[in-house]
C-alpha cells in the first residue's frame, strides 16, 4: 500500500454519521495531503447509489447483507472487513411522557412509533427483534434512514422511534432511551470495504484500516459501538 494522497470518498451508513466524521479528520491530521469526503444515507440507498455508478472509494454499511448486495464485482479483493457492531434501541420524548418500558409498549394505540424500512438495516434488525420477541409492531411511518426516524422523534412528530443506541446516545438530551431484552438477540455486524473501481485506492484502503486500527476503534467506542 502506497503512501495516501488526495481525496477519500467514503459512502458510510447514517448510524456512522458522528463518529465517522470525527474519524475523519483524526485521518486527515495523521495522512497530511488527503481530504475525507463523505456520503452518509441509509445503506441500501448507497448500495442503490455505487451500482447505479456513483464515485466511491469505500463503503461502510450497517450489516453484512447489504454490503454483500453489491457482489463481488465491485469489492477489491480481502474486503470486507468487520469493524464495529450495534443494537437496538427505543428513543423517545425526554421523560418519556407515554411512560414506554418495553416493545409491547409501543403497540398501544396512543404511541406515535416510526421504524425504518425493512430494506435498511435498521429495518431489517427491527423485523428480527419483532420476531424474537412476538411482539407486532405497527409503525406510522417507516424511514429509509435512521436518522431520519430520530429526526422525527427529535421533532415531536413521533413519540417513539426504534434506532441504534449509538443514536440514542449520539442525541444527549434530545430523546430518552430504552433498551429493551430483544434487543440483545439481534446484534447488527458493520463491516467497511473497498470498492474494485476507487479512483484513490490507496488512500482507501489506508482509511479502512485506520477505521479498524486503534484509533479508530477509540472513538467508536466512545460513540457506543461495540467491537467486531
């Protein structure tokens, strides 16, 4: 691997969007001449966006299917590489008003609840908790991102979203958080790759690792990610 230079573009999952950017620049201080240029979505929508042709160099998504949707087509040989794993979490309004405790909570006809869409990872972990625990949930909007079922919790237009803890934690005193049993039985693998046609290969393949490295793993840790 080559000294890196230039501009990394890396396509990352929103659940990554804090730690991933503080990843980031720490990056760019330690490779002096690269620049970090990110794209953060739902990560079925950045698989959409690289088969469709979009520029990257690397892609960091919230599960293993997803990334392997890509096919080995467009993933440089040895990737992907796991790097991080997360649960699930219940946010809600600070104080908790609707008094939520557990998933069977939020089937009560008062609960605003917003989930993501099944094809996303986090939509994807809520059908499994669902399944785990026998509880059905019945959503009033279903998001492509995670964020974005944060955002409507953050903005009163919900009054419970099922998210990462990474998010719950990620948002302070914006929402309240829940952990509820299910969500130990479905742990969601984050794994980072490097993309076959990256027009900076070796500033990509340098950044994967350095996401894996120590330092890496130091501020994922600390946004409440879990080891590989």
């Amino acid at each position: 691997m080559g000294t890196p230079t230039g501009t990394v573009t890396v396509f990352a999952a929103a659940s990554l969007q804090r730690s991933f950017t503080t990843i980031g620049r720490d990056f760019e201080r330690a490779h002096p001449g690269t620049t970090v240029r990110f794209s953060f979505a739902g990560s079925s929508d950045l698989v959409s966006q690289i088969r469709n042709g979009a520029p990257a160099d690397v892609v960091a998504s919230a599960d293993r299917a997803t990334t392997a949707e890509l096919g080995a087509e467009l993933l440089a040989a040895g990737s992907p590489r796991d790097f991080a794993t997360n649960t699930l979490e219940i946010a809600v309004a600070p104080g908790n008003p609707h008094h939520v405790r557990d998933l069977r909570d939020l089937t009560a006809s008062d609960v605003q609840l917003v989930t993501c869409a099944a094809p996303v990872p986090c939509g994807a972990a809520t059908a499994a908790v669902e399944r785990a625990s026998g509880v059905h949930l019945r959503p009033v909007s279903e998001e492509q991102s995670v964020t974005d079922v944060l955002g409507k919790v953050t903005s009163d237009q919900a009054d419970a979203g099922i998210v990462y803890r990474t998010d719950v934690q990620g948002a302070g005193d914006a929402v309240d958080g829940v952990p509820f049993a299910a969500a130990d039985d479905v742990v969601n693998t984050y794994p980072i790759s490097v993309l076959r046609e990256a027009s900076n290969p070796d500033g990509a393949r340098a950044f994967a690792a350095y996401v894996r490295s120590a330092a890496g793993q130091r501020v994922l840790a600390a946004a409440g990610f879990g080891k590989p």
